[in-house]
C-alpha cells in the first residue's frame, strides 16, 4: 500500500506538507474571500454638490447605491446614519458652521464600526485649516480622521499622482495614474496614519502630501481621497481632472464596506505580499493519499 512507503523518517516531511497544504487552503479562501466586494449603502453627506456626487457615482460604481444628505438643510441623527448607512462620505464645498454637528455625528457613526471617508474639501474646515476660509472645525472627527492640514489646505494648484509612491493595498488595486489641475492636495499625515499614495507634488510645508491614506483608531476606520469627489460638477474629464479618478474612490468604498480590513494574502497584508507556498513531492503524495482515503470513505457508504 502506498502508506506502506512513509517511514517514521518521512513524518516530519508529511507534517510539514501538511501545513503547507493548510496555508495553501487558508491563502485560496481569503483570496476568495477578498475578492467578492461587498455592496455598500453610502451617505454623502455635503454641503454642496452632494445629489450630483451621488448621482454620478451611483452611474460609475453599480455595486454600491449612494444616497445624498444635504447637511446645509441639517445633521442626521447617528442613529438615521447607522440605520441607513455601511459607509459615509464627507465633503464640503465652501466652509460652513454645520461642518462640527455634522463632523461629530460622522465620528460616532465611525466609532460603531463603520467606515467614513473624506474628500476635498474637507480640509479646508479643520480646525487648522487656513484662517482665510474661517474653518469651523469637524469637531470629533478631527481626532480620528488622517491627516491635517499643511496650513494652507487645498492650494488651487495641479497635482500628479506619484506611481513610485504606490503601497500595494487594496485601496491602490488597478491605480495607474491620477490628476487634478485644483481641487486636490494640501494636507499632511498623522502619526498612525497609513499613507498608500501621495501626490508627485510635495505640500505647502515641503513634506509628502498624501493622495489616499487611512487611519484606523480603536473600531474606527476613516480613509481620506484628497481630491474633490465632485469633480465632474464643475470640473472637466481628461482635462481638469483624470487618470483613475472613478476606481480609486471605488477602492475606498470597497475597502471601507470590508471593514477597512485587508485579507490575509493580499498585498497590504504585511510589509510583502505573502505567498502561495508550492506544492513539493512529499504535498503531493499527501495529496494523493487525503484523496485516496476520501474516495475509499465514499466507497464504504
């Protein structure tokens, strides 16, 4: 019989093709898994331009639904947002005072799990933004959100993704390139701040300015795209703006619908990407014997 030929010398070998077989399994199911992306309900909360957002996001991004939340007409109660929400989007046009109410509530809605996601001009509000836009402040959300401000907020100039910066994560999947000619860039990362692009262009302090970057604070997770997801309202496809604009918000949401977590074997997961293990002589017997005694099993019912 084939088992005859495994000696007390080969019991290490199985163990270890065992194992082999196991992180192969544990690997292909993640990868699964991860790749199922799940839908998501999201609230885009603005100011301005929040219809127009939702609108033109639900066109590009089927797989998720978008609903507009006019927050000049008001803040949603945090127990509307959980029960109609997965994910929010938070972005202003102008600054304006309901920025705190509604920056609290979208940091209660975070701390219950769920993720909240930023665009410009988000920071233009902050507390330490430019004092020439009178920033209101997003009250709570300032203390889990990813970045501040490098003093200057968004300085009306172009900006270039920066490919060399790339992380390979699942909020970089399929980025091969990103523009704005205004309406991006000006900020600076937090400490504890995962950044896995930034833009070509270095920011008002002459430090990195981070293009897509999260940052995750006890069960809340807020990822910030800086750059104006209403672009396409008053922006110019291909001229103003381009390159990747819809894949990398349908990343964030993406990532954000998965709890912000990355699968295990899924670049991003470590500092590599980790890898499917091979399948040796001795996986392969193992193969042929876990087969065998299945199929002997099948027989004997």
């Amino acid at each position: 019989m084939l088992a005859a030929a495994f000696d007390a010398d080969s019991r290490p070998s199985l163990v270890l093709a065992a194992l082999r077989l196991t992180t192969f399994a544990a690997v292909v199911a993640s990868a699964v898994l991860a790749s199922d992306a799940r839908a998501a309900r999201v609230g885009v909360l603005a100011n301005l331009y929040a219809s127009e957002t939702a609108t033109d996001f639900a066109a590009q991004m089927p797989g998720h639904t978008f609903t507009a939340v006019d927050t000049l007409a008001g803040v949603p109660s945090v127990a509307s947002l959980t029960a109609s929400f997965d994910v929010l989007l938070v972005f202003e046009d102008v600054t304006y005072a309901g920025a705190t109410a509604v920056g609290n509530a979208a940091a209660s809605f975070a701390n219950t799990g769920r993720a909240v996601l930023l665009g410009t001009f988000s920071e233009q509000d902050r507390s330490d933004g430019p004092p020439g836009n009178s920033p209101h402040g997003w009250g709570l959300l300032e203390t889990i959100d990813p970045n501040t401000t490098d003093g200057e907020g968004t300085p009306y100039a172009p900006r270039t993704l920066s490919l060399a910066s790339l992380v390979p994560h699942p909020l970089t999947a399929g980025i091969g390139s990103l523009f704005s000619g205004r309406f991006a860039g000006g900020n600076q990362a937090k400490p504890g701040t995962t950044v896995v692009g930034t833009w070509a262009q270095l920011n008002a302090r002459e430090l990195p300015d981070p293009a897509i970057a999260y940052r995750v604070t006890g069960s809340a997770c807020v990822i910030h795209v800086a750059i104006a997801p209403h672009y396409p309202s008053i922006g110019i496809a291909g001229l103003e703006f381009g390159g990747d604009f819809y894949r990398v918000w349908k990343n964030a949401f993406d990532f954000g619908a998965a709890g912000c977590i990355v699968p295990v074997g899924s670049p991003g997961a470590g500092l590599n990407p980790v890898s499917i293990p091979t399948l040796d002589a001795w996986a392969l017997a193992l193969t042929v014997l876990l087969i065998a005694g299945a199929a002997a099993g099948h027989r004997r019912r």
